[in-house]
C-alpha cells in the first residue's frame, strides 16, 4: 500500500492582515516591467517639477529687482526666463504622463495575467472553498481600484512628491529660520492626517468586504432570477440585497472620512502656515535679516509645498483602496495548489485501461472521511457502473481518479502505473469526462469542439460531431459550425449541448471514459440520439458511468454500489437482482416506489 501525502487538505484562506504598505509596494513594482520608461518618467517629472519651483524663486528676484534703478531691463529678461520654464515644465509634465500611461498598461496587463494564469494553477479545492462572488470580486473590482490608482492619481503622486522635496530643499537654501516655520504647519497636518488614516485604513477593507459580499449576492441573484420569479420571491431578494448594499454603504461613508474632512482642514492649515510665514517674515524684514523678493518667494513656496501634500491627501482614499485590494490580489497569487506533481514525477504512459483502487481513503476536510477502504478493478474495455443514494461518494471516486484531489492513503493504479508517479496533465490527457450539466464556452461551434484536443482538424471535429449525432442540428445553425454559441451554449438545448460535450469527448480519444448521467432532463427522442453516441464513445474505452437512473447500467460489466463512502455490494445487474440486497431494493424504488424502505435502510 502506498500512502499519499496529506498536505492536500482543506486549507481556511489566510484572513490575518496583510500590511497596506507592504501590499502597495509590491504592486507598485509591476512599473518596473518598463524600467528605462520608468526612469525616463522620473526624470522629466524631476525637471519638470525643478522648472515649476525655479519659477517662485524667479518671482523673488522679480521683486528685488524693483528696488534696483535699471529694474525694466532686468524684469523683461526674468519674465523671458519665466517663460521659458513655464513651457519647459509643460513638455516635461506631458511626456512624462505619455510615458507612464504606457508603464502602468503595461504593469495593469502584467498583473492580470499573474493573477488569472496562477489562478489556472490551482486545485479545485481552492474553488471549493472560495465563493464565486469573491473571486470575481478580486478578479474585477480589486483589479479595477489598481487600475484606477495607476491611471489616476499616480502620475499626480508621483509629482507631488517630487514638488514636496524639491520645494523643501528651495526653503532651506533661502532661509533655514524660516522654513523650520513653515514646517511646522505641515507637521501638524501629516499629524492628523495620520490620526485619519487609523480610521479610514480598517473601514477600506472591510469595504471591499461588504462590497464583495454584495457582488456575490448580486451574481447569485441573476444566476438564479428564474427560481425566484417562480417562487415569487423577488421583493425578498430586493429587500436582502438592500440589506447587504446597505452595510456597504454604512461602511463606505466611515471609510470617505478621510476625503470629506482632509480639504478643509488643509485649507485652514495652509492659511494658517502662510500667515504665520508672513508674520515672522516682516519682523525678520524689519530687523534687516530677509529681504522683501525672499519674503514673496517664500510665501509662494509655502503654497506650493502644501499643494502637493494636498494632491497627496487628496488621493490617500485611492492609496488605501489600492493598498487593501492588492492585499486580498496577493492572498490569491500567493496560494499554492494542494495537488501537485511529485518530484521526479514521469508522463504516463499510453494506457489500455486497466485500473485498480486498492484500500482507498479521502477526505475532503480532516476528520470527516468521505471514502472508507475501497477497493475494485476495472479491465480494459469494461464498463463499470456506480449508483448509489446522494452523497455516497460516487463522484468523490471519479473526481480522486481524475487527481482533481489527492487521497489519504491506499493506491491507485492505470496498467500498473501508480498515478502519483505520473504528471496530472498526461493523466488528465487519458480520461475523457462528459458530465451531467454540459459546458461550452461562449465561441464557436467548431472552437468549442477543438477545445477537445490541441491541434485537431476541422475535418476531425466534423467527422466527430457525425459520430455523435450532431451533425446534423449544427448544418441547421445560422452558420453551422462557425454559429457563436452564447454563455453556456444557452441558445442550444440541453440535448444539443450534451450532443457536443459528448463529440467533444470523442475528439479528445481518450483511453477511460467518466460519464455522469449525460442523458437525464432530456426528451426521449434525444436520450436515444445521446445513448447511441455514448454507446459509440464506449467501444474499446474502460468507462465509468455515474448512474442516477439505474436502467443506464444494468449493461455494465461491473456495478458499485456505494453507501456512505463504502462499496457495500458489487457485481452484474441481474447477480446482485438475484441477491435481492441494497441494489436490488434501490433499483425497484425507481419502477415500484419502494422510496420509504431505501430510506430507512
């Protein structure tokens, strides 16, 4: 017997905090995809900011010029420097935003792609555990508050802090006394800034909480409209919706606190900064220690180092929303999946089929075993029915073969080949699966059925579909096999899409075969249509047929009966008639209503 890891177990989502700067920073680094435009971006802002500032000290020369007999021809040459910075601080600024709109499309790209090819990557456990909702909620909303940060109000950011330091060393070349004035003010307000951020942090995440929790209920909602239509029960779900949409909104307004009160409160900081400037200035100006041109240009450099702390502050709601939403991006990207090919692990083999279960057990969460010591073989070219009642665990066995999971311990082996010693995609490669509910992607007929296998023909997909007897509904399409089917296959019927899930099998060849019932909530006349193309998929493949209607195996080379994880009979459809134990009374319950005996077994 060999035993298989038990790593692969139901793991919570990590929920403890992620630090926001740290979140911030490591989103920020997707900008460095475009290093040399990035740098390029630096410094024209750098010269650009440099430029603007250079044109506050201008104004002070300007002023001191006046006091000086020649004052006309200097005051023409300064307004002709002004003017030269001016237009040099535009070309800068404009380059500079050109360039960045290509660094940050770049990092957005980046990032998406990380985020849904890692997604790719992972077990199903992870779905298991994760509402839709949720995800798409990280996969939408969390990406679109990234982007609208980098397309935004960084390029802003970016300049304020350049003018925040370049304006700061411009104070204390003109005059340390006074700039350690005007500091004060500043400090004062980063201060209570700071006091804000305590508040408004926490509430942004639970923001993006509430409103992934109303994202959810809103895809629940129109996934289901025709269950609630029919049961009447739209008023209920608007009033639930309400509900949800108001503790985001509640949560939302405590996390806007920061913007509604940091404009007036730099306003009146800012004034009370220029005032308290002005008023040291003029004494140091009477006694003789400033001049009137380093007054003026320090009142001017007062207002411009609180403009950028105001562009900051302005923008510190988009800072916290970007941070939080790259914290919940990076809890998914630094998931890692509980299935996993082991070290050495070997493409398997081209398989006749042979395959045995020996003392198989699982469990999806620890503690609660689905699977209790199973065992059985299936032969080449056999085809092995499993019924049971709802939640016996006979898809817990295909989805344990597939490897979608990995189990607790026993062994399981293809022609001898212990399918943890082999690679998951040359596993998958062999297994065809055609399931309960048929899936086709929003694209074409023809594309929908290549999906089965890279590189396949058109002449192969059409000799395909003529196999499983949909060939002939697809000609009838509006444009046959180029028709784009809408999401799902909607404007296709259940028959028709089970038709091409089944072609699409074919065209895969696969060696085992897993069915799920593919004929139930048809009409007769496309279950024979379905049971004839099941039939032709069957022949020569070892299969494995999920039965909810036990007529559908009493074929079957081999029937499981699973109850409650164990395989508790086994054997042909008339042997175990014969028997009359659990599967002879599960299957007279679905011609004679023997339900209430089954059940109280």
């Amino acid at each position: 017997m060999t035993a298989v890891p038990g790593d692969a177990l139901a793991r919570p989502e990590p929920r403890g905090k992620t630090g926001r700067l740290k979140s911030l920073v490591r989103v920020s680094r997707y900008l460095a995809l475009r290093k040399v435009s990035l740098g390029v971006v630096i410094l024209f802002f750098l010269i650009g900011t440099v430029s603007f500032i250079s044109l506050s000290v201008m104004l002070g020369i300007a002023v001191n010029s006046l006091t000086v007999t020649s004052a006309t021809n200097n005051l023409y040459r300064i307004v002709l420097i002004m003017t030269g910075l001016s237009v040099l601080s535009f070309i800068c600024y404009y380059t500079g935003y050109y360039l960045l709109a290509d660094v940050t499309q770049t990092a957005l790209f980046r990032l998406r792609q990380d985020l849904f090819e890692h997604m790719q990557t992972l077990s199903l456990r992870f779905y298991d555990r994760q509402p839709i909702g949720e995800l798409m909620s990280r996969v939408t909303n969390d990406i679109d508050v990234i982007t609208a940060f980098f397309q935004q109000p960084l390029g802003t950011l970016l300049m304020g802090i350049f003018m925040l330091f370049t304006t700061l060393a411009a104070m204390f070349w003109l005059n340390v006394r006074l700039a350690v004035v005007a500091m004060i003010a500043i400090v004062l307000l980063m201060g209570l800034v700071w006091l804000l951020a305590r508040v408004a942090g926490p509430a942004f995440a639970l923001l993006q909480e509430r409103l992934a929790d109303l994202n959810g209920l809103m895809e629940e909602t129109i996934a289901g409209e025709k269950t609630i239509i029919a049961y009447r029960q739209q008023m209920h779900m608007a009033a639930r919706q309400a509900g949800v949409s108001e503790k985001a909104r509640d949560v939302g307004v405590k996390a806007q606190v920061l913007s509604l009160v940091i404009n007036p409160l730099t306003v009146l900081i800012t004034n009370l900064d220029v005032g308290i400037v002005a008023l040291v200035g003029s004494v140091m100006i009477v006694r003789g220690t400033l001049t009137i041109g380093v007054l003026t240009t320090f009142l001017s450099l007062t207002l411009l180092f609180v403009l950028p702390m105001l562009t900051i502050f302005a923008n510190y709601n988009y800072i916290l929303s970007a941070s939080v939403s790259a914290g919940r991006i990076f809890l998914i990207l630094d998931e890692t999946p509980d299935v996993v090919d082991r070290p050495g692990a070997v493409d398997l083999k081209p398989v006749e089929g042979h395959v045995v279960f020996k003392d198989v057990n699982f469990s999806y969460v620890p503690g609660r075993q689905i699977l209790k010591n199973n065992s059985f073989e299936a032969l080449p070219g056999q085809m092995i029915g499993l019924c049971g009642p709802t939640g016996a665990g006979k898809s817990t066995i295909i989805n344990i073969l597939t490897r979608y999971y990995d189990i607790d311990s026993g062994l399981i082996e293809i022609d001898g080949q212990n399918i943890y010693d082999v690679t998951q995609e040359s596993l998958r490669r062999q297994i065809g699966v055609v399931l309960q509910e048929p899936f086709l992607f929003s694209d074409t007929v023809m594309n929908n059925l290549k999906y089965g296998r890279e590189g396949v023909s058109g002449d192969e997909c059409i000799a395909a579909a003529k196999e499983a007897n949909c060939h002939e509904f697809i000609t009838r399409l509006p444009k046959g096999y180029d028709t784009v089917l809408s999401d799902g296959g909607n404007n296709l019927s259940q028959g028709q899409r089970q038709l091409l899930t089944i072609a699409r099998a074919m065209i895969s060849n696969p060696r085992i075969l897993i069915l799920d019932e593919a004929t139930s909530n048809v009409d007769t006349r496309t279950e024979k249509n379905i049971q004839a193309a099941l039939k032709k998929l069957q022949e020569g493949r070892t299969s494995f047929v999920i039965a909810h209607r036990l007529s559908t195996i009493r074929g079957a080379h081999q029937i499981l009966v699973i109850n409650q994880g164990e395989i508790v009979e086994r054997g042909t459809h008339d042997e175990m008639m014969s028997a009359k134990e659990f599967y002879y009374d599960l299957y007279m319950s679905q011609f004679k209503g023997r339900v209430s005996e089954i059940l109280s077994d």
